[in-house]
C-alpha cells in the first residue's frame, strides 16, 4: 500500500473540508475499502449456522436479490418468507455475516473528472445479497430469473459487477434518516455513480456465507480459557506469511459497562507450525465500567489507520457498529483480518491499477456465562407455547416486528411470557443458540425441544446436514 505523504496527511488532518482526493498528489487512483465479517463459534470453535438475523437493516432503496428470485416461492411458510439480510430468516446454512463492505474512490488530483471504471467483487462460499448503487448480479439461475435460496455450500460463489462506473461525480446519494448508511458518508472521498444514475459517497454491498472465520476460538479448562489459534485454511503459498496485528477480547453488559483486553497478534506461515494466544476467558465484576467503551473504540480506531485507512474512514466504520459491536449484551472477540484472508474469500477487481487498500474487522461472537445461564432456564421452563401471540393483531407492526427477528420487544404492547423472555434475553443470535444447545442435551429431552417446535424454528436443526 502506498502511504500518503506526510504534507498530504497534514493538510487533511488539519482542514477537514478538502477532500483526500484534492490531496492525493500520486498519479493513481487511490480505492478503500473496509467492513466486518461476523460468525458465531461454539465452545469447540465450530461455527454456528442460522445467524442472517438482521438487527439494522439498511433504507428501502438498497438494491437485493428480489428480482432474480424464482416467481413461485420455494418456501411458503410466513417465517420463511421474512427476510433477513436479503435472505430467507430462516436459512439454515448460514454461518457468516459480510456486513456493509463499503468502497471509497479518490483520485489523483490532476485527474479529469468523473473517471469510469469496472468494478467487481465475489464472495467465495455466499451471496452478495444487498447492493448500492444497483450492479450487475451473478449468481446460479439470476438470468432467467430462477434463482433460489436453497442451496448454498462452500463452493458457492455471489458476484457484482458495477460496469462503467463514473467516478467522481457531482450528484448526492438518496436522501434517509438511517445511521447505519449516514455514517459511511462523512468521508472526504468523491461520489460515484452508475450507469442508472444512481449516486453515493460510495459502493455498499453486503451478503451471507457458508463460510468459517479467519481464526478460531475454543474454550477449554471448563469455560476458563480461550485458545485462539488462525484458520486461513490453504491460502498462503509456500514461504508466504501473514499477520493478525490485533485481538481484542470484550464483554458488554445490558447496563451499558463493558470490560476488554488487548490480546497480542498472529503471526501465520505456511509451514506446519500454528501460533496460538492463550487468554482468561473471563473478567471480574471490577474490570466492568462506562469508560471502557471508549478506551476500545480509540484501540481499534488507531489499528484500523495502522492498517491502512484514514483517521474519518475508521471513524465512520467504528460509527456504523456503534450497537453490534460496543452496545450489544455479550461476549465477542475482534480482529484485525488479514489481507490474503480477504482477497481469498472475498476478490476484488478494479480496472486500470488503482492503489487499493482493504481493512476488515473479524468479530466472534461467543457464548457468554449469562447465555449459558438463560440457556439452562430455558431447558427447565413451564409453559412453553404460543397461545399468547393470539393477543396481537395478524397485520398489526407489531407481530411484523416479532417476524423480523429484532431484539427490542418491549413495545409489542401484549404480556411477555417468562420462557419467550428468556428467549429474547439470548441476544440477536438466539435462534442457533436454542437449537445448538437442544443438540448438546438431546432433542425432547428438555424444554428446548417443545420451544423449537411451539416458535416454528424447526430449519434450524438443519445446519448440521
């Protein structure tokens, strides 16, 4: 990556109205990129399949895979039809969350504006599900508008291309009160726009995968110990080696405190050895507190301009994950992805030779003590059934809310009954976690089994097939 000159990084730190473009005194086009990859890991360090569930979706206008979807639904059952992340909430092979990749273009400031480009992406293992601007789709049956959403494996490859693409035009993106699509905008790079004349500060795309993290988390000595060791799988040649720079471990209460600790890196090569960090698990009640947050945020805001953004793009991804990442109730570790990781899973292709940098956060999310508690409540609970969701009205928003899968249900505006609150209290991941935790007692031998088939999660159980 070619760094930006120290007058260049000056003048943008010190007057945030000139666009980095302006400054950008090389004579290629400089291209960014940064978003997360997200997975849920059983204590063996397995992931979990089942967790497209969408807690901030994107605006109306976002374009999906809608149009090339077979005419007659495959699957007919209103929860399947309900879609999360552009997918079916229900699809049980999902074990991996691309969340809001965004691209920023700046070009050489003697560049004759806009420039015209190609640009594509492939996700290796998964569909590229949610785009914009609007791009060219590839996935098997688009064509003829046949395609499906029944079979995704890790062979499977989603592609978007973005053909002629103007960069650095004078047009402004829709108009929307979302945080999730404000925040990437307040970047200092150029506008783009495609051949539909649909414009934004940059090209957004996100999707789902069958797909195992960059790096494993296992839990040994009775829930003490993590052991975290890379899973790059055969992508490095011979003598070549990557890095993990960073690893942070947090814990987020529902009270707002929070508790972290910096973990070290990996180093990975070819050969046959494999690093590893060895961390406590757990923290103790005083490591918890409001500024812990903070302190975090500015941790992984310095590593990701280490890594290769600017101080506003880091500022706007960390702005984007404010309630996933920080708010969040739960136990996840963080990561720094390493690039051949990313260029592996996930290729891009931009015409001419343009100088790209791509920063991709890894997040695991793990099973906290309080999941595990809640978990074993749920096994044992009385009274286990839906009668109670005959109270909301059949078109009412909030029966819609509840089909959606979001995690805030206190204005449903009905009494929630003791066993579905504990289902909630899981976390936006509670699904895979029911049905994991009926897989390790044994499905009817505990409540578990009588929720899975009360709340019509029985495709859950196919994530194993």
């Amino acid at each position: 990556m070619r760094r930006r000159s120290l007058l260049a990084a000056l003048l943008l730190a010190l007057s945030p109205a000139i666009p980095a473009w302006a400054v950008n005194n090389s004579d290629r086009l400089i291209v960014h990129e940064w978003g997360t990859f997200t997975t849920l890991q059983d204590d063996e360090g397995q992931e979990l399949f089942g967790i497209n569930i969408d807690d901030e979706p994107v605006p109306g206008f976002v374009h999906n895979l809608e149009p090339y979807i077979l005419n007659t639904p495959v699957l007919s059952h209103d929860y399947w039809l309900t879609r999360q992340k552009g997918t079916p909430r229900f699809h049980p092979l999902v074990s991996m969350r691309l969340e809001t990749p965004v691209i920023y273009f700046y070009p050489p400031a003697s560049a004759k504006l806009p420039l015209k480009l190609d640009v594509s992406v492939k996700f290796r293992g998964g569909w590229l599900t949610e785009f914009y601007p609007n791009a060219a789709v590839r996935v098997p049956g688009a064509d003829k508008k046949e395609f499906d959403f029944t079979s995704l494996t890790p062979a499977t490859v989603g592609e978007l291309a973005w053909r002629d693409l103007q960069v650095g035009t004078a047009a402004a993106g829709p108009e929307t009160k979302e945080n999730v699509w404000l925040a990437p905008r307040r970047v200092a790079a150029v506008n783009v726009t495609n051949n539909e004349d649909e414009s934004e500060k940059y090209l957004f795309y996100r999707g789902v995968a069958r797909q195992s993290s960059a790096i494993k988390v296992v839990t040994a000595s009775q829930g003490d110990t993590l052991r975290i060791t890379p899973n790059l799988g055969n992508i490095l040649t011979t003598g070549q080696r990557a890095a993990i720079p960073h690893v942070w471990l947090m814990e987020a209460r529902a009270d707002g405190t929070s508790a972290y600790r910096e973990l070290g890196s990996l180093e990975i090569g070819s050969d046959a050895s494999q690093p590893m960090i060895t961390a406590p698990r757990r923290f103790a009640d005083g490591e918890f507190n409001a500024e812990n947050r903070g302190k975090l945020e500015a941790e992984m805001h310095q590593a990701l301009i280490s890594d290769g953004l600017y101080a506003d793009e880091a500022t706007a991804m960390l702005s984007t994950w404010q309630r996933a990442y920080f708010t969040s109730a739960g136990l996840r570790l963080f990561y720094v992805v390493p690039r051949a990781w990313t260029d592996a899973v996930l290729p891009l292709t931009i015409s001419g030779e343009p100088d790209i940098t791509r920063v991709m956060i890894g997040r695991v999310e793990l099973i906290s003590d309080k999941q595990r508690d809640t978990l074993d409540k749920l096994a044992k609970a009385d009274g286990i059934g839906p009668q109670w969701l005959e109270q909301l009205d059949w078109d009412s928003p909030a029966r819609k809310k509840l089909l959606e899968g979001r995690s805030d249900f206190g204005d449903l505006g009905v009494k929630i009954p003791p066993h579905f609150q504990l289902y909630l209290d899981l976390g936006r991941f509670r699904n895979a976690l029911v049905v994991m935790a009926e897989q390790k007692r044994g499905q009817g031998k505990t409540s578990l089994t009588r929720f899975i088939e009360s709340y019509e999660l029985r495709p859950y159980r196919l994530n194993r097939e």
